[in-house]
C-alpha cells in the first residue's frame, strides 16, 4: 500500500506542476485581468483531486502567488536595457 501511496503522491504533483506550466498561462492569457485569471485556475483547482489533496488553504495561498506574465519593460513601459 506505501508505494501506491508514493506513486499516487508522485503523479499528483506532477499533475499540479503541469497545471502551472500549462493551465496557468491559459487562464493568464486569456483573462481580462489578474483576478478573473486566478479565478479561472481556481475553479479548476477546487474540482481536482490532484489539488484538493493539499488542502483549502494552500490552495488559495497557491494562488495568491500566481504572478503575471513576465514582461521585459520596464516600470515606464520602456524596454529594459540588457547587460
């Protein structure tokens, strides 16, 4: 039973960490805004097991760290000189 416990843990991260290589940047992409952005991935989020398994509120933590995308401007919407 330990190791089906340890490969179900395995895949359950991995599941979350592709969640936040792909879904993320979907919901990142196609939001109006940051707020309906981390909205979107909630609802997903707190319909998988693979997330749910970490609890209420490491689940909004989670996602009260999800970032914006990189932008290489700087804060005056100038392009950053790079060195």
């Amino acid at each position: 039973m330990a190791v089906w416990r340890l490969i179900q843990s395995w895949w359950r991260a991995r599941h979350r960490q592709i969640d936040l290589e792909i879904l993320w940047p979907l919901c990142r992409d196609g939001a109006t805004d940051l707020d309906y952005a981390k909205a979107a991935f909630a609802v997903h989020a707190f319909n998988d097991p693979a997330w749910l398994e970490l609890g209420e509120a490491e689940i909004f933590d989670l996602i009260d760290g999800l970032k914006p995308r990189p932008t290489l401007l700087g804060p005056q919407g100038q392009a950053r000189s790079e060195k």
